[in-house]
C-alpha cells in the first residue's frame, strides 16, 4: 500500500471510525438521559426546557422560524452537524470510497437499496393515513451509531467492511440531504432566496480570489446561514452547501512543503540549546504545516470532536425524551407510524442494501471488498437499520401533530436498538473471527 494512500484514506478513516465510535457511545447516553428525564416525576421540566421561547436577530431581522430552544438546536446546532456530514462527503468524494465510479458503486447501490426499501415499507403501511409524510424517516443510517456497533465486535468486522459501512452511511447522508431539500420544504420566500444567493455569490467570489480570512467566512457563512432559514429551505442545506465550498487542495503544493521544512530542520543545531530560537523554528514549521494542510481538513479535524460529543448529545437529548404513558403505548403500539418506522429499519434495511449490493456485483457494476463476503454485507445492512439522529430531525420535519411525532420517535427508539442487537447477533453467530478479517497494516511508507 503507497504512502499516499494511507495518508489519505486508511488514516483518516481510521481516525474518523475511532472518533464516530466514541461518539456513538455518548449519543447512546444522551438518549438514555432524555429518555428517563421524560418519563421522571420531572418529565414536565424536560418539555418545558426545550419548548422556552427564544429570539434571534440578525441586523435587526428576527428569524421567526426559530422560536423555542429546540428550534435553535434543530436549526442552528444541526446546521453544524450537517456542515460536518458535508465535509465527510466531499472528502469520501475526492479520495475515499467514493471516488471514481466503480469504486463507489457498491456503497452507493448499497445506500439506495437501503433507502427505496424502507421508504416503500413505510408507504405502503401509511399511505393516505396522517402519517404519510413519514416515509423519508425510516430511510437514514446513524454513522456514529453504525460504526460503533462494528467496532464492539473487533475482527469480526473486517477493516474492508466497516469502510464500506462508513461509505454506505456518507452516500445516505447524502441521499437524505436530498430528500430534505426537495421534500420537506413546504414554502419559499423569494426574497430570503435572493438574499441567500447573494451571500453565496459574495462567498464564491472570495474564494475564487484566493482570500483565506476565516473570520470574513464564517460572518459570510452565518448571514447564508440565516437567509437560508428565513427562505424556508431548511438551514441545515447552508451547512452542506458551505462544506462543499471548502477548499480541498492545500495553499502548497507538497513539494513546496518539504523545501521548506528540510529548510527549517537545516536550520536546527542540536548542539545548541537556544530556547527561544528554538520556539521561533517551531512556530515557523507549524505555520507551514498550516499552509500545506487542506481547509477541509483542517476544519473537519477541528470541528470533529465537538460535533461528535456535544453537538449530537445535545440533539439527542432535545429530541429523544418521549414521555410514554399508558394511553400513548396503547395508541403506539396499534400505530401504523410506529410500525412502519420500526419494520423499515429492521427490516427494510437490511433487505434494501443486500439485495442492491448482490444487483450491482452480479451485474459487474462493482466487486465486494477484499475479505468481504455476502454474509458480512447482510450484517452490515442490519446494523444500518441503526437509523438514529437523521431519522430524528426528520420526524421533526415531518409531523406537527405531538402524538405522531411520538409515535414516529418511539418506532425509530425500537427499530435502531433492535437493528443494533440483531446486527451484533447475527455477525456474532455466523462470521468466524480469523486473520484474514484482520485490518490491513499501515505501512510507513511506499513498498
């Protein structure tokens, strides 16, 4: 394996697997926290937190689609964490699994499989009902919650498969960023559009004349931001728009990068002990490390850690407190909603990403990974029917009336904790630990 790979692809996927595992297990606590805290004698405090009105200005216009503080995490907050989702995808675009037709064919067939399936599922147990606009909810796969699974189960999980997961679940969350663009926007405000694009078009500007100031990007990416929301559209699109304006390529060509540090090390006497000298060699080496790393890179890495442990916490914890009382579980449980959700995930799903994965080999549109049998690709389609955060916010989209909400939410409770246990089960029982399912070695260098 070249260098250049593995600093560009099993690096970084390795590092981003590790993070989004981690971050799994503390989504998992912030749901548990909504969860008890909804169903406490306290329950009432829960709703009363997240339902406090708020206000936001924006040069003296206020921004009525936020009016409470659960708005502000589901519009403001996500808007970062799908920023971050963008950037995962342009990354896996330009040099992960889906770069280049034929090497992103099978997560992408794999992620549509996985999203048709589960949205006819739906469809065909709600059509014409109240909850028919619920069919986009059963359709998402959690990247954190996914890789986290495959991770408690060690070499069971080839490294080849648990890519392809990370690939499936970045080509979903791509597919569901086109769903909530095209379908869960109801009304357009064509001034707020016109306002949007102008910022857009200031932002394009800056970037084709080179200018690198972080602060003029982020007001620029906050006044979008705002006009987005003001528009209709939902303002989580800003954060993937902006992530796909992130420069990929670096203020430096490597070559340039290496002259300079083979300088700066030259320059370096190990016979003589100058402290300060030696702080200014160190400032110079980190300041061209800066120029010859990626904007997006950059961001991501910076961004990472908080999006992961505080940005998707706080939105499971606003969004997963369902209170259940008797009358509620009796309306759930006989709810097409509820079922329709939680049948998409277990078994949508899997059905869905298997059978378009065994489509797109059979007909010589991709090949299975190195060490990857069928098998592991219809536990790893289990697993993707953890379906937790972007199905959440869906929801949020999808229904106004409380009691489907609920409903919605209780069946995508359900439906991931079972997807997770059957998934975990199933490559327990039928996938034998060996050394070929072990991850491929990171070599130091080009062999």
């Amino acid at each position: 394996m070249s260098a250049f790979v593995n600093a560009r692809l099993v690096r970084p996927a390795q590092a981003f697997m590790a993070k989004e595992a981690a971050g799994g297990m503390v989504i998992v606590l912030g749901a548990l926290i909504a969860f008890v805290w909804a169903n406490s004698p306290w329950h009432e405090s829960y709703f009363d937190l997240w339902n406090a009105e708020v206000s936001l200005e924006v040069g003296g216009i206020g921004l009525h689609n936020i009016h409470t503080l659960g708005h502000l995490v589901n519009d403001g907050l996500m808007a970062i964490f799908f920023f971050m989702v963008g950037l995962e995808i342009k990354r896996e675009m330009l040099h992960g699994e889906l770069a280049g037709f034929r090497k992103a064919a099978l997560p992408v067939m794999a992620a549509l499989g996985g999203m048709i399936v589960p949205a006819l599922i739906f469809t065909s147990m709600n059509a014409g009902g109240d909850g028919s606009k619920g069919w986009g909810i059963p359709m998402a796969t959690d990247i954190a919650f996914a890789v986290g699974v495959l991770a408690l189960l060690g070499n069971r999980a080839p490294f080849p498969l648990k890519i392809f997961l990370l690939a499936l679940a970045v080509a979903d969350d791509l597919g569901a960023i086109a769903v909530i663009a095209v379908f869960y926007t109801e009304s357009l405000s064509l001034e707020a559009v016109a306002y949007a694009a102008l910022f857009l078009g200031i932002l394009l500007t800056f970037r084709q004349l080179g200018l690198r100031r972080v602060d003029v990007y982020v007001m620029l990416g906050f006044l979008f931001w705002a006009a987005v929301l003001a528009s209709g559209i939902h303002a989580t699109i800003a954060g993937v728009v902006l992530a796909f304006l992130t420069p990929a390529s670096s203020l430096q060509p490597v070559e340039r990068f290496r002259a300079e540090a083979n300088n700066l090390l030259g320059r370096f006497d190990p016979n003589r002990h100058d402290a300060e000298a030696e702080q200014v060699l160190l400032q110079e080496f980190e300041s061209a490390v800066r120029r010859s790393e990626a904007p997006l890179e950059r961001l991501e890495r910076m961004i990472q850690t908080w999006v992961a442990f505080a940005v998707v916490p706080i939105f499971a914890i606003a969004n997963a407190g369902v209170h259940i009382t008797g009358d509620m579980f009796d309306a759930a449980v006989q709810s097409p909603v509820t079922y329709g959700v939680m049948i998409g995930l277990l078994f949508g799903k899997p059905i869905g990403i298997f059978l378009f994965s065994w489509v797109a080999v059979r007909t010589g549109l991709a090949a299975l990974p190195r060490g990857v049998r069928y098998i592991h690709i219809l536990g790893a389609g289990m697993v993707g029917g953890v379906g937790f955060t972007v199905s959440l916010f869906v929801t949020e989209l999808a229904f106004d009336d409380p009691i489907i909400t609920d409903e919605a939410k209780l069946g995508i409770l359900v439906g991931s904790l079972l997807a997770a246990v059957v998934g975990c089960l199933f490559l327990l029982a039928f996938v034998k630990p060996g050394p070929e399912m072990e991850p491929e070695p990171i070599a130091g260098g080009a062999q």
